[in-house]
C-alpha cells in the first residue's frame, strides 16, 4: 500500500497575497518530503495548471474562491471559477467540472475572509471536505471545533499549511492512500492520517500584512511607469 503525503492548501505568486515561484514550491516541496500538494490559490486556477504540467510530483489543481459569503475551495479543477458568486453557484460550477467542494479555515476567528456561518450551515449537505487543521488559523481550538463539525456531518477532513512562503511548506498535511479519481482521493481522505504544525498568530498576521502592502506598491509603481 502506498501511502502520500499531502499539503492540501497552498499558495503561489498567482495569489495576490504570496511572491512564491513555481520553482520554489517545487524545491520546497521535494525538500519536505511531500509527495504532493493542491495548490490553491486565490481566484486563479492557471498557476496550479502550469504546476501540475511540470512538477513531477502529485498537484491537485485547486482555487480558493470568494464567493458572496466567504471563501469555498475547490479541488481537481480544471478550469477557472470566477469569484463573487453565491456559495450555492460556486459550488455547482465545481461540481459541474467533477470537482470536490473543500472548505478552508470553516471556523477560524481572525481569519476575515472565512465562509460565514449562515452560509456554512446551508452549504454543508453539499460539502465534501473540512479543513480540520491549518497551519496559519490563529487558535488551535477553532481547527478542533472545525474537527467536530466534520464529525457530526460524516465529512472528510483535510488538512494545509496555507503556505505563503517556501518554509511553510509541509506544515500541514494528510497522509492517505494513493489514489486515482477525486473520488478515491475522498474515499481514501476518510481513512487518512492529518497532521500540523502550527504558527504563532503574530507571524500570521505580520507575514500577510507585509505581503499584501508590498504587492500593492509594486503594482502602483508598475502603473505609475
């Protein structure tokens, strides 16, 4: 039996909160010893099909998007959907590409852009995943209250480091059995293995901030020239 493991919430420089190459999450990948990841990043979906075109390693093709009421991941796309949507409609448009639906930080206090409850609580009889642990969520509790909640519904549980940077690489993952479908991926993640470390909320916050203001200096000089 063959046994992966699997960073499942990653970002790249596609995002508009993260300057990582496709480069260095490949050698930050292979330096981990991960044996892949679902590259997931916000609102575009093109750096994750260029990855799993040359990586050599398992890539998941996924987009974190912002829907109406929060964001709603989807894995094993294979094209773009737009953000802005109502959580109802992005979730029929990955199921439309035979996608799953996986929910990212569900409960996560600081975390602004997670789903709201209202919609959560809607949406989860068409849910396939909940992110049970993310490296980046501020307070352990709300991954194990997420945990619960995945429990109680008879969902599977996923787990990522939210990478931003190279070194954040592997500090989320599962652990599950090799599969060949996205529905043996899910049927095998209900049998995994998740495992994390986290980060202090203070790196958390500062990494982001700095992140996000540097990219929005560079593309108001880029426009100013």
């Amino acid at each position: 039996m063959t046994l992966l493991r699997l960073d499942l919430h990653t970002h790249s420089r596609y995002s508009y909160d993260s300057f990582q190459s496709l480069d260095a999450i490949i050698r930050a990948v292979r330096g981990r010893g991960l044996d892949g990841i679902a590259l997931t990043d916000h609102d575009v979906l093109e750096g994750a099909l260029e990855l799993d075109a040359r990586a050599g390693f398992r890539v998941i093709p996924g987009e974190e998007i912002r829907t109406s009421a929060g964001e709603i991941t989807g894995l094993f796309l294979h094209e773009r959907i737009p953000p802005g949507l109502s959580p109802q409609e992005t979730i029929k448009r990955i199921r439309a590409q035979g996608g799953l639906v996986y929910v990212p930080h569900p409960l996560a206090r600081g975390v602004p852009s997670r789903i709201r409850r209202a919609a959560l609580d809607e949406m989860l009889p068409y849910v396939d995943i909940v992110e049970g642990f993310n490296a980046r969520v501020p307070l352990g509790a709300d991954d194990v209250a997420a945990q619960r909640l995945a429990a109680s519904c008879n969902l599977a549980v996923g787990a990522g480091s939210d990478a931003h940077f190279p070194f954040e690489f592997g500090r989320g993952w599962v652990e599950i059995e090799d599969f060949a479908t996205p529905e043996e991926f899910l049927a095998n993640l209900r049998r995994g293995r998740i495992v994390g470390e986290r980060k202090t909320p203070y790196y958390v916050a500062g990494t982001t901030y700095l992140t996000k203001r540097v990219k929005l200096l560079l593309r108001a000089l880029k426009r100013k020239n």
